[in-house]
C-alpha cells in the first residue's frame, strides 16, 4: 500500500506533533501535501505551505483538520503557527463539491452549514477503529497521571474503572498488567459479564456506592456526573481521580477539592503523551479513509465516517 | 439475595449435571423445586418429582427448560431420565398464562406455537450476559481438545481464533495467557482495533488467505463455512482444527480429513466439561430473571430475554 | 547455526516420539546419525540403525540417551522397539574415553561406573535450561489433567501451587493466565516476594494447612511428602489434586483415596502430552552442548552439566 | 501479629516519607519510636524526637537506619531535618552491644569499624526478600520515567530490558503487561529459558549488539557499563534509556548525549515515587527482622541479613 495515495492531493490544517508524524507518512505513501498553520514546524521536505485555509482549499482533493476540531468560533488549534486559522462560512463555501472535509469533532453549527452546502463532512471522532486505538495512549497518558500524583504504586492498588467502553476496557486491561487489583464498573449484564470473564471484580453502577470506598485509584470514563456529592463523600480522602471524559468530566471537581480528594481532568491525551503513537494511528486510518472517500463521490451532503 | 426466591415454584425439566447445580443453589434462595426427568439422579432432598411434565405445567410459577432446548420432534434431553420428555401442543396448552417458559434455544415452531398461545417465552440463549459467561467454559474445553489434539504445546504456538465475538474474546484472552501467539481474525475495524490493543496479531478475514498457512491451531467461531476448500487447501496438515461454531460449525470436515488435518466439532461444551461451573453460571443468572418474568406480567406473548 | 554439527556422529539410544523430532534436527544441522532401538519407527531417511548398543557406542563421536534414562537394571527405554537395550558395564568399558555419554537421569551406580572408568558423563537432566523449558509442556500437561479430571473451570477456581521452583513458577503463571485465582506456596521469603510481584496469593508452607480448605485444585511440584494425612485432611473432598513431583510424588494417594479425594500423579508429562515441542527443545538445547563437551576433551571423568 | 512489637523501643534515624510510614506501622505493632531527623515533619503522635543520635542510642532496643545508609563522611539523609546526622565512631562506640544496627547499605569502613567494636549489624539490602519487593516501585517509577520521555506508547513498543534479575523480572513483568513487545537480555542460559516461559524474545548479552537497534526503550538492571560507546552506536537516535543500576548505572551518559539518545538515570525510585508503597515494604519486612534479631543475641558482630 506504500504509494497508494500516488497524485492525492491533501491539505493538512493545524493541529499538533501528531500531524508531523501524519504528513510524514501519507508522504511515504505518494500523497503530495499543503499544509496550513505550520510555518513554526521544522521545514517538511516536500511539503508546501499555503498562505491561507481559502487559498488551500481550492488547491487539494481532500482536507484534513485536527480530531479535536474548531471552536465556537470555528477556530482550529494549531500548535506550529501564530496567526488564527477560521473555518468559517466563506471558507466553507469555497470547498468544491466533491471534497471531502475529515474533521474529529464537528461542531451543531458546523454539521448544518456542511449540509446546506453539500460539503461531505467525515466525522473520524465517531470512527470506534480510531477510537480505540486512541484509547491507547489515553490509557497510558492516565496512567502515568496516576503514578505521579500518587504514593503508592499501581501494583497492588484497588483501581476503580468507572464506565467499560472503549477507553474503560483499554485502561482496565493496562492496570490488570500492570498488576492492579482492577473493580470494574458498568450497568449493562453484557459488560460485568465480559468482565468476569477478564478477571476484574465486576460491579454495577447501581452498587458502586457500596463498594467506591474501597477504591484508591479512580479512572472515570464517563461523560456525565458519576461522581457527584454523595459518591465523592464515600471516597476516602487519600484516593486519587483521574477523569478521562470529555470536558467538563464526569467529577464534580469543586466537591473534590473542598473534600481534599486529588482529582485530575485528563483530556485530549493521546496528542499531549504519546504524539508519535497518536500520529502513527491516524496514518494507519487516514489513507484507507481517504481513498474510500475520494472513489464514492457523494453530491448530497450527510455526516459520514 | 439468599431468600429472594422464597415461596416461588419452580420447574425444573431434564438437562445436564448442570441443572443439579442450579436445583441446589435455587434451592438456597427459597424456591421450591419440582423436577422432571431426574429419576435416575441421587435423590434431591427437597425436590418433588413430577410424574409427567404434563402434571408439572399447573403446579408451578416458572418453567425452566435447558440450554439446548428441544430437538425437532419437541424431546428434551434429561441426563438423568429413561423415559422421553416432550414439549409438545398439549404441554404448551397446559400452561398457564402468567407463567414463563425459559428456555435455552426455541425453535421456530416452538416460537410460533407460543406465541399463538400467548405463552411468555424467555429464549436464554440471547441472553448476552449469558453467553459470555458460558463462553468460559467454551473456551476451556475448545483449549482442552487442542491440548489433547496437538503434539505441541499451546505455548508458543500460532494460534488463530476465527471471528472476535463472545467467544472469540474470551478465547484470544486465554490463549495468550497461557503463552500462545495469538492472531485475531475479524470483519469488522473496530474488533481488529481491539485485538491490536489485546496484543493480538490482528487478520482481516479478507486476507485469512495469506495467513492461515502460519497457523498450528485453529479455533473457528464463525457460524458459517469460513474454512472451505479453498482455504483448507492453505492449511498445513500438521495443523489441528477445533470448530465450537454451533452445528455444523464452519469447517468442511470431510474435505479437512480429506487433506490429513484433524478438525474436531466442539457443541454444547460447557455442560460437559465444566457443568459445575456451568451450573454455577445459570444459578447466578436465573433467579433475577426469574423475578423480573414474574413480576413484570404480560398478557401477550413476546420472546423476550 | 545450520551446519554447526557437520560431519559429527551421533548415536541416539532409545527414546520416544521426542527423540524422532530431535534426529531431524540434529540431521538438519549437519549431524550424522547412529540409531539404536528404532526398529518399528517409520524408517528415517539418512540413519543408520546399529544393531546393539554395543557396537554402536565405538562408531561415535557422542551418545545420547533419553531423559529418564535407565531403570535399576540399566534397560533404556526404547518406544519404537521390542529387544531390550541395556546399558551394562560391557557397554561402558567399550565406550572411548573421549566420548561424551549424556543422558537425563543417571542413577548412582552408572556415575559410580563412569567415574571409574573415566568416561565424561553429562547429567542433562541438571541443566536448569532445559528444566525450565521442560516446566512449559509439564505445566500445560498438569493443567490438561485438572481440566478432564474437575467439574469446575481452571478460570475463576482457587488453584494451589506448591512450591515455586522451575517448574511451579510456570504453572502459576499459565494458570494465572487462564484467569484462576493463584495462590503460591513456598518457604523462601524471596520466593514469597517474587509470588507477590506476580500478583499470587503468596503463602508460607508453614500457614499452609490454614489455608489449604479454600483450595479447589491443587498441583503439587515438591518431591516429598507435603500433602501428608494431616494436610489432606484439610483438603476439601471435592478437590482434584495434580501431583507432578518425580515418583512417588508428594502425596499420600492411598489416604487421599480414603478421603475421597481425587488425587493424580502426571510424572514424564513433556513426552507424553507434547512431544513434539519436547523435542524441539531437546534440539535447541543440545547441540550446543554436543559441541560443547566435544570441544573440550577431559582426561578424567565426572558429572557434567 | 498487631501487637508483635509491644515494649520494643525503635530508634528510627533519617530517611523520607518511607520513614513516617514506616513509623506509624511499628506504632501499631505496639513499638515505642524515638525519632531523630524529623523536627521539620508533621509531628507524630507517640514518637520521641531525640536531639541527637548520640542520646537516642542509649535508649532503645534497635537503631533503624535508611536504606540509603550513608554518605562517604557518614551523614544519614534526612528528608524532615536540617541538621546533619552523621554516624561516626563516637555514636558507634555507644551503642550496646546487642542492639542490632538495621542500615540498608553499609559501606565497608562501617562494616570493618562496627566488626571491631562487636556491633550487629543488620546489611537489609543484602535482603533478597526487600529487594524483590522494592523493583515493584522501582519498575513502575522507571516505567513512568519512560513514559514521561517517549513520544511513543509503552504499548506497542520495543522494549528492552538488559539484565533479568530482581529488579529485571518485574521490569519486564510489567511492560508485558502494559502491551509491550519485550526483549529480555541476559547472560545465563537458565534466565533465558525463563525468558522464553515468559513469552519474552529472549537474547543473551553476546547477542546484544545486532539486537538493540530495534529498540525504542532501554531499561538497564545491570550494574556495569554494558551500554559503552559500541553499543551506544547501534541504538537509534529516538531511543530512550532508562538505567536503574545503581549509580553510576551502566550508560556511558555523555556518550549518549554526544550522539542525541536520551538517557536517563534512575537511582532509588522507591521512596520518590511510592513513598507509601516503599513504607509498607518496610513495614511488613521490618517487624520479623527486629524480632529475630533481638531474640537471637550474637556476642561478636558479623554481617547480617
């Protein structure tokens, strides 16, 4: 598959280390590469650089933006440039039809300004694939935030894993090697049955209160309030949280700190911690994601991943 | 939960060594037991011996078939019996509205008949929950007829797990921990995701083709004929087949001893080596089930698990 | 390494399937083969069958006798023939003095012969490489026969190890890794500690007998009598105990018997459940030790490893 | 055992947090503590500050030293004081002469002087017990170590750890467990049989030079220089070292540097990055140690573990 990209055109738009490592191997595999937002970055051989996003998109068959999208005001985050990057309406507007925009997180707005305007928007954040393999470096990143804010080592602790998803049976798994004595806890049969099977003491959420005291080291992977007030009083105070969903967690943090319990918001691991690992993943989806996007033109716009 | 059964009738009717687990520990939480099929068992103290499942159907709360359900004239098998139990028009006519019919497979005769008769049908095998957990036993025995099967040790060895699903977790799982290489076969992206962060080597079915001829063992899980001719053909003689797909499984057996290549069907596994622990398994699912059917009464039929 | 053994010869003396795989690789590697007791084999393209010990031993460069060596009267035991072969004191006067004999087990007499006639005797059965790797189909062998002999899975049961030596450090971890609840039992504090990092319940044999009624299955690898009548009857009856320490093992069996308890001895397991890979192993192992002690020619005799 | 230590006095001397925890655990067991070197800690209820070591030796029945022990000039660290504690000949010759000196390494001018004077003293690092138990901290801190240096994930990896002893086994215990793909070097063959039980790539150190250039994480146990300038040469650029010899590790450091590899030095672990952990080691180690050791009085003075 190395020169499967051969004659592709693709514009690379902000973003962090992970995209370097990105750039790189779509290269390797024949891709020819505009980027935006990365006039700060070591020069990339072969590389070109646009002045401007309305200047790139007109140039390219395919757009690449970060997995964690723009902001509320359509700005993308770009590590290796100073000047602010905007997908906004004019910038959306001039997209040719037929390329396709892959972004991680699209914003309500965005979604419904692609759809008016027939724009094939790829959502790579509703990707499981890209999820869990994400999940790695998310684990290890959460991890190592526990090893540095406890006393204890991992080894022999009571680890609690709140919510057994994607993330939730990556962590786990991880901890288990680790030689963690690992509580898992979920609400459907199906995943305290699974895991049983994996050797975690398996506990529904609707016990978890029971049982939280026990806990030393908490991951929360849920992205609602699970540990609100009266879960966080049966903690005791010398536990640590390390809360890996989406902002703004699932901990109600202000509680924990009047309560003295050490509790840390971990997101968007995966480019902060392991930036070659992240990157790696996304070019080991990225040009089969391309090339499958690119053959089935579309001319009616729909989310798709 | 010890006596959250009590005072509830319960029909228990032919099956295996599992089912005298699961008559105990029913036992334990309070139900009163009447069984069918178990002449020739150790007498049960406390148990009632129904003469006929006829006579058993108007006596109790909730009826308990086995796992296996019926065969296609309506007989269910019972270990412990000489004289044959049939599920047939007059039984499911006798059976009172309000009390469920739980069984493991239902045919669809078997489906049709009660839903006609507004007879609430609990069909166990669809049970997740369920299935997972029997997938342990699955796994060991599978493991057991390779360990008796091979002149090589699973350690070490290139296994292949056929098809990632309930138990094709749970295999992958025990196979690398006793110290086998493991490679993952699947369909879908985000299982071959999971199986690269399970350490698994991961395989698209697409390409089993240019694998399968590493393979020493060979566990197929997928219920249809994934090793046909063509891919026989890529198997090494030396290697060994064990099929636990549900009959016929998914292997061409006459064309596997055709080529030399040991292929064994595993069915039905747990029942028979593990029936304790199989035992155990139903005696934990069964009694909430139980009370969720009795509590919850409906008036027409649904299969429902 | 391929040719390593060009133009050597080696006579291999009785055996079993093992050794069969050992001669393919031995002739692999460029080594010239002198076969005694393989009769009834299929015949092996490029050995010689030598018709008795005695003439063999003076054709040699090196004499390869089994694993478990001989019996009381020096008879060797041959799978693949009907004469008997015997290692007598005729035999070991016709041996040249710079020809290594290395066998597994050699009882006190034949080091006592070989001591005074000055040949170089290799003990292999002392050599804690092949010991160790010998551990691996003895444990899967051990775990085979707990599996047929118990009702319940090795997953989820309370498995005992006794003894954390070569052989009890491997059958903790595959059991741990089939996902039992391991618990270690030894008397070194460094072999208590390193069960811990393992993530065993670590035990000191002096608090077995307070913990010994948990267990469900129970290998023994101490080759003296710990489950004795008082331990025994301590045991649960529905244990299984697998006892692998060489004859006659560490249990009193008569008096498990008397118990109830189903108590197996699995002595010789590599040749028996596994012997292909036995046989790879003897083939990784020993030409470097043929080279080895060809190399270095001692005068006098002793006990090698 | 909770009140094994009732009446013993304990001088405890210096150290870090391991020390407090250490502190509150013999408290329990009914031990009287005398402190020196922790004025600037939060005070301990129940403990004795003495003003100096000279006074605190009189007074008790055992003398607890760091595991640290001391520097050239005899000063003990002391985490929670800022005047030096230092062990000369004057405290030495005033110590009784059955009160047991526990250090956790003794240089050999104490050694010789202690001898002469007919002092016990009790050498803990010498106790393969700790130590083994110690690598569980010591491993995860260097494991976090090289999380914090990588842009890769430990998951995945090529990780190679060079020395399979105390600390060796954990290391590589735990990077299995976390998903790495793990080489284990060593010198004897025994180790690497072990190595291959493990499911490791086993490669012994004559080896070494044509394996390491696939490594992207080194771990050195070994406490000489193996990783001189020859070696150097062949590890790639990303590759990231992480040495827990004991100082000054086994990395030539500024050749690494020289040649762009980012190496890492990581001397006692234990009390830095589990404090709580490394305490309970010694909490649960300590207690026997002090018994045996009082109630075995020596008359001469030998080293003792």
């Amino acid at each position: 598959m190395s020169a499967g990209l051969k004659g592709i055109r693709c514009a690379v738009i902000g973003g962090d280390d992970r995209e370097l490592y990105l750039i790189s191997e779509l290269q390797q595999q024949g891709a020819y590469i505009v980027g935006v937002g990365f006039e700060k970055a070591s020069p990339i051989s072969g590389m070109t650089l646009a002045p401007s996003l309305e200047e790139a998109v007109g140039q390219v068959d395919v757009l690449l933006f970060p997995l964690f999208g723009t902001d509320e005001c359509g700005v993308v985050k770009a590590k290796y440039s100073d000047s602010p990057i905007v997908l906004n309406k004019k910038v959306l507007e001039a997209i040719p039809a037929q390329v396709p925009l892959v972004i991680g997180f699209a914003r309500p707005d965005l979604k419904s300004e692609a759809n008016n305007l027939g724009i094939k928007l790829v959502e790579t954040s509703r990707l499981d694939e890209l999820v869990i393999l994400n999940s790695i470096p998310s684990a290890e990143g959460a991890i190592q935030m526990a090893m540095e804010a406890t006393t204890i080592t991992i080894h022999g602790s009571n680890s609690f894993v709140l919510g057994l998803g994607r993330c939730g049976w990556t962590l786990a798994h991880m901890l288990k090697g680790i030689g963690a004595r690992v509580t898992g806890v979920a609400r459907k049969p199906s995943d305290l049955a699974r895991a049983v099977e994996m050797g975690l003491h398996a506990v529904d959420f609707a016990n978890l209160k029971d049982e939280i005291g026990h806990a030393e080291i908490i991951f929360n992977t849920v992205p609602h309030q699970v540990l609100d007030r009266l879960m966080l009083e049966k903690v005791t105070p010398d536990a640590v949280i390390v809360d890996l969903a989406s902002r703004p967690g699932g901990t109600d943090f202000e509680y924990a700190q009047n309560l003295g319990i050490k509790a840390l918001l971990a997101p968007g691991l995966p480019g902060t911690v392991a930036p070659k690992t992240a990157g790696r993943i996304l070019a080991h989806i990225y040009p089969q994601l391309i090339l499958r996007h690119l053959t089935t033109v579309n001319t009616t716009c729909k989310v798709e991943v």
